[in-house]
C-alpha cells in the first residue's frame, strides 16, 4: 500500500478537528495587516481583519505561499517515502499552485491539484483524497479521481455587504451604495475557477439565507449526498443554527458540516457570508 499524505492551502477552510481526523497537513497564506506578518488560521482570524478593515477602511494583503515554503513541507514526508497529493486554491485567485508545481518539480513525487475553486470547496478535495488514500490507491489514481470530481463541485455563498468587495476594487462605490439601500444580497458563484454573480436576494439576513439555500438545494435530485459543508464566516450562531436544520430538512446528506472561513476568503466576503458547498452525481 503506498504511503500518501494530504497537504493543503489554508485556503481550505476546513477544521482543526477535520484536519486531525484526515490526517490533512495545512499550509498557511500570508497576511499583511499594514507592515505587519500574521499567518492565515495560526496567528490571525477573520475577526481581527474586520478590525482592521473598520479602523482603516482598508483590505489586509494575502500573499502566497512560497516554492521554498512548499518545499519544507513536502520534503518533509517525500524524505520518508511518502507521495504528497496538495490541494491548491484555484490557479485564478492565487499564484499558490504555481509555486507548488515549482516546489513539486524540485522536490519530486509530490502532486498539486489545482482545486479550481476556493473555500471548503477546495476542502472537499482535501478529505476525499484522504478517503481514497485510505483505500489503498495509488497517487497517480487519487489525482485522476480528484480531477474528475472537482468538475462536479457546486460552491457558491451568499453576500451580506459588498463594502469589502468594494475595498478591493470588486464592486463600485455606486453599487454597493444601490445595493447597501435596496437590502440586495448577491450570490457569489465558483465557475470554472473564478468567482461570479448568480442569484439575487432581498431582505433580511434571515430572510436570504433561508431562499439561497432553498434555491441551492430543494428539489434537486442530482446531489451527492454523502457529505455538505456550511461555510460561513462570523456571524450570529443562530443563524447558522437555523441553515444548518433547513439543509438537513431539505436533503439527506450524510453528513453536514459546519465549518468558518479563514482570512484569505474572509477578505473578500466580509462578515455574515454564508455557503452550502457540495458535489453532483457523478454521471458514472
């Protein structure tokens, strides 16, 4: 049986408890808060970006991880016989799994998977290697099962406040202010690697994260039902509380897990962004 480890970008968002329970080892993004150097999950959460945001009006930098960084790492366990299969943020929003290749070219016997997708979507990958892994597979067929299954990944969220996508030059001062009055709550779609708009809500946070996830999930029978992830970043508790029961009414997944999002994600999303993250059927 080959001796495989998991790898990922913080980016995954997933759970100190997951990432003990899969065995999966996280590398940190940086994060500038002015000059300042913090780590993404280690020594800096959402709460003190939006801090920092509030005080300056500001976005903190995200920077990406380094070949040398990747390096570390993956030498790490190649040196005791180990092929390293790493999940990477999607190659659009980062130069992340640019590095890793660079890093994976020098080190050898290490395979970065460009997630094409962000958050506990990227997540989903890490621990369904984990679990092929598990199974006795070889790394070459863990990759080729993970880039089929990541065409079938369904992650989208739903937006509360466009102010930091206005700090970071996503979304105009005039649009934000229209959507800010008319109470407009944009879902964010991951396609083909990007990020886009799909639906529109209006109304209370309540009120919009009941219809995203109704129009996300009622009635469709072409889900995966194995496992859902509610991502969301700091928000009331009895709102995720109440998403996490309509998921579970919904459909009958396996699984439903709630996880947060770190800072990388977070930068862009703002507070009391919610998703449900999940995958289709295959067509198998």
């Amino acid at each position: 049986m080959a001796k495989i480890k998991v790898t990922c970008d913080s980016t995954c968002d997933l759970t100190k408890a997951l990432y003990e329970k899969y065995d999966i080892e996280m590398i940190s993004l940086g994060i500038s808060l002015g000059e300042d150097l913090y780590f993404d999950n280690v020594n800096v959460y959402p709460n003190d970006l939006f801090e920092y945001a509030g005080k300056t009006g500001k976005l903190p930098k995200t920077s990406a991880i380094s070949p040398a960084d990747y390096i570390d790492v993956f030498k790490k366990y190649t040196d005791e016989g180990y092929d390293v299969i790493h999940i990477n943020i999607s190659s659009e929003f980062s130069a992340c799994f640019n590095n890793a290749n660079l890093a994976a070219g020098e080190v050898g016997h290490v395979y970065p998977i460009d997630s094409r997708n962000l958050s506990s979507g990227s997540g989903h990958l890490a621990v369904m290697a984990r679990e092929l892994a598990d199974q006795g597979l070889e790394a070459e067929e863990i990759v080729a099962k993970l880039e089929e299954a990541k065409e079938r990944l369904d992650v989208s969220f739903i937006i509360q406040t466009l102010e930091y996508l206005k700090m970071g030059g996503r979304c105009s001062s005039v649009a934000a202010l229209g959507a800010n009055l008319l109470k407009l709550r944009p879902e964010i779609k991951v396609r083909e690697g990007k990020m886009g708009v799909g639906r529109k809500f209006r109304g209370s946070m309540e009120k919009t994260v009941t219809e995203y996830i109704r129009a996300n999930l009622e009635g469709r029978d072409d889900l995966d039902l194995k496992r859902i992830f509610v991502t969301h970043s700091p928000m009331d508790p009895a709102v995720v509380q109440q998403a996490m029961a309509l998921v579970r009414e919904l459909q009958p997944f396996e699984e439903v897990i709630e996880t947060e999002a770190g800072c990388t994600v977070s930068s862009h999303c703002g507070p009391d962004c919610i998703g449900v993250l999940f995958f289709t059927k295959s067509a198998e």
